[in-house]
C-alpha cells in the first residue's frame, strides 16, 4: 500500500540554520504530495504542496520538490526562525481524497 | 475565514463509558475526516465521510462509530472506551486537495 517514511526526529537547530527535513514515498500511480505543520497547540495547516513530478511548492521560505525517480519531497528552508519550531508531517493523496502521513519530525529551534 | 471546530479540547473518560466527540465545519465541504494521532505513528484515519449519511471505515476503525446526518457535523463514537484508545483525535474536512483540521480533542480514558 501507499505509505511515507519521513526522517526520525526530534530535530533541533539554532536560528539561521539552514534546515532539510528527509520524506520519500511508496505510491501507485503519481500521488499529490504535501507538507503540513502542527504548531503547539493546534491542528494541522497546510504548509505547501505539489501535484506532478518536478514540481515545486513553497511557502514561508519553506520550499519542497517533487522529484519521481528518488520519490522525495524533501523540506527546505535557508534560514529558520525560533517560530517555526513545530512538528512537521509530509503527507500524499493517490485517490479519492483520503491522505496518507509519515510520522512527523518535531522541529526546535533555539535562539 | 476556514473553520473546523470540535466540541473538547481535553477529555477524561473511563473505561467502558460511551463517548462522543463532535466536529463541525463551516465552510459546505463535503469530505470529513477522522484520525487519531500518536507519537511516532503519524496520523492515522479512523473513518471519513465524503456525503451525508455516507461513511468508509479508514485504517484502524475498529472499536469506533462515526455519524454524518448533516453536512456540517461528523461524530465519532466510542462504543466502550478502553485505555488504549488514549490518544490525541483530530477532524479534517476537505474541498480538493487541501484538509483543514480542527484543534484536536486530547482524550485520556482511564
């Protein structure tokens, strides 16, 4: 079946570091791929997303390509901020509208 | 603006007790969603609901029951709790690609 393994966590940088968070897939077809973020507190937001290979998203200097032949859609950003710390989670949709999550990595960022 | 809002943010139930947790949404989607999010597992669906009075058991269903008699809300069921459905349960609904999640009801049962 579908599945999406992302990089263990939890992570922990300082601020201005530059940041990867690790996601490959296992799907079917072409799936959508997404990232989302769960701040403290709060449900889940998307973050950005992409819907075909070599597509790229972005979105609060966050920045993720869809690359089909390493079936990856790593997390980026060149220079994190103490709010971004929050838990991350890379997600694909192959059909209908069900989602499929990794297991999130917590993010940390320190001053 | 978007808005799923679900009836707890924190419960405490015993074992055996019947429970109800509540979501709405406001914005007319037609795809609603139930998971059960835990450390290191991710998000995981329990059922989903793309209509009214229409339901599909996600991956990990049993010992839940959900309830869609309008397009707003969707219920999930707990027929008997047991501690190890302690655990953090978050609703989605959808319009295309892009769920829009409640805060989350924390539900410990001891």
């Amino acid at each position: 079946g579908d599945s999406v393994t992302q990089m263990e966590g939890p992570v922990t940088l300082s601020e201005e570091a530059f940041l990867t968070i690790n996601c490959t897939y296992t799907a079917t077809g072409y799936p959508s791929l997404f990232w989302y973020v769960q701040y403290p507190g709060e449900g889940l937001q998307l973050l950005l997303k992409a819907t075909k290979a070599d597509d790229k998203g972005s979105n609060k200097g966050f920045e993720a390509t869809y690359r089909k032949e390493t079936t990856s859609f790593h997390l980026e950003k060149g220079s994190v901020q103490v709010s971004d710390s929050a838990v991350y989670f890379c997600a694909l949709r192959a059909g209908a509208q069900k989602l499929v999550f990794g297991q999130g990595t917590r993010l940390t960022i320190n001053p | 603006d978007v808005k799923v809002t679900q009836s707890s943010r924190y419960l405490v139930k015993r074992t055996g007790e019947k429970v109800f947790l509540e979501c709405v949404q406001d914005m007319d989607h037609e795809n609603m969603f139930w998971y059960r999010q835990d450390p290191g597992l991710g998000l995981r669906l329990i059922y989903f609901s793309y209509d009214v009075k229409m339901k599909e058991k996600g991956d990990i269903p049993e010992g839940y029951s959900v309830s869609r008699e309008k397009k707003e809300r969707f219920s999930l069921i707990l027929e008997s709790a047991s501690t190890n459905q302690t655990s953090m349960y978050l609703c989605a609904s959808s319009f295309f690609d892009e769920q829009y999640f409640g805060p989350g009801t924390r539900l410990t049962v001891t």
